[in-house]
C-alpha cells in the first residue's frame, strides 16, 4: 500500500482508472481489504470504476469506507427478481464458518452502540429459547429499556429499521397477528454475538 502511495506522483500518466468489477465480491467483503481499497481509491490521481451485485452493498460499508470512497452511484439495473439480489447476504449470515462470522462482523461494524446492544439482548435470548420463534416488539422493548438500551418505542423502532434492512432481524408472524422479531443467524454465530466476539 505504501509503495503505491509513493509511486503514484512519479506516475507519467495525469490520472490512472482502475476498472474493478463486482467490488462486493466474497474475497473483497472484509472490512480491511474495504480499508485498503477506499484508502488507496482516495489518492488523487487514482479513480476506481466499480460494479456491485448486492442492491444493499452501500449499508454493510464502514461510514470511513463511504467516505474515502467518496462514490457517484449510478445505478444500472438489470431487472432480475429483487429476492436474486438479496439472497446471498442472507446465506452468508447463516452460514456456520468464517464467511458467516466475517460477513456478520463486517455488518456489524457499520451498527451504534445501541444497534449492537439490541442484537446481543436477542442472541442471549435465543440461545436461553432455541425452540422460540423470537421477541414479541414489546418484550424486546421491556428488555431493552431494562438494558438502558432505549427509552421508548420509537427509538427501539428506528434501532430496528437498519437491522431488518441488513436481513440480520426477519420478522414472523404468529397466532393472533402477532410478530416476532428473530435473528437471521446460526447458532455459533449467535453464541459470538452474545459473547461479544464481534467487536474484535
């Protein structure tokens, strides 16, 4: 990285474009090659051409990603069925080894502190009721304000709209238009969550 640093001002060419497809590939998804990428994409006379698959690509960057990425979103449709898009973030968070864990901890990165805080109240209560289906808003609510998470239901919602946006919280419905809120995730990836593995 920093040989290329310095060798940029010593360049003959006035700007280099690098054309780099599908930049929300499996080898490029962690947040230090996302690091490297947006540092060296900041230079000045360096500009990244890129494509993405995943329409949600732009939540699971870290805000200093977004930042020295410094992007102009130009969107080219290609009219598939939105679900073909969202698909694989799905099965990347369930997946039990290191591409779920790597792609849990890249989303979670991206959270607040309270975002975080919500999501390891459910993993502690999921691994306490496997069998459950999840929290209802307002036992997630009481155990959130218990927590001194949140104050209200209002903040507890807009906590909630992101993950759920992520596909880390799905919503089912159950007897009597009830909804629970659950985590999309595996089970030693709930464990790393509620254990607090995601912050190293």
């Amino acid at each position: 990285m920093e040989f290329i640093e310095m060798a940029l001002p010593k360049m003959k060419y006035e700007r280099v474009v690098v054309v780099l497809h599908n930049l929300d590939g499996p080898g490029l998804l962690d947040v230090k090659t996302q690091g490297n990428l947006a540092r060296l994409f900041a230079t000045e006379r360096l500009s990244l051409v890129a494509s993405i698959d995943n329409v949600r690509f732009p939540t699971l960057l870290t805000p200093d990603a977004i930042t020295s990425f410094n992007f102009l979103w130009i969107p080219a449709h290609t009219y598939d069925v939105f679900d073909n898009e969202v698909n694989p973030t799905e099965t990347l968070l369930q997946n039990k080894g290191e591409k779920g864990m790597d792609s849990l901890k890249f989303i979670f990165k991206s959270l607040n502190q309270n975002q975080k805080e919500v999501l390891k109240v459910m993993a502690e209560y999921h691994l306490r009721n496997p069998e459950e289906r999840g929290l209802t808003m307002s036992d997630l609510l009481h155990k959130s304000i218990g927590n001194m998470i949140v104050s209200n239901e209002t903040q507890l919602k807009e906590i909630l709209l992101e993950l759920v946006d992520h596909k880390v919280i799905v919503e089912r419905r159950g007897e009597g238009a009830v909804t629970y809120l659950g985590l999309n995730l595996s089970k030693q990836n709930l464990a790393a969550l509620a254990k607090g593995e995601m912050e190293e």
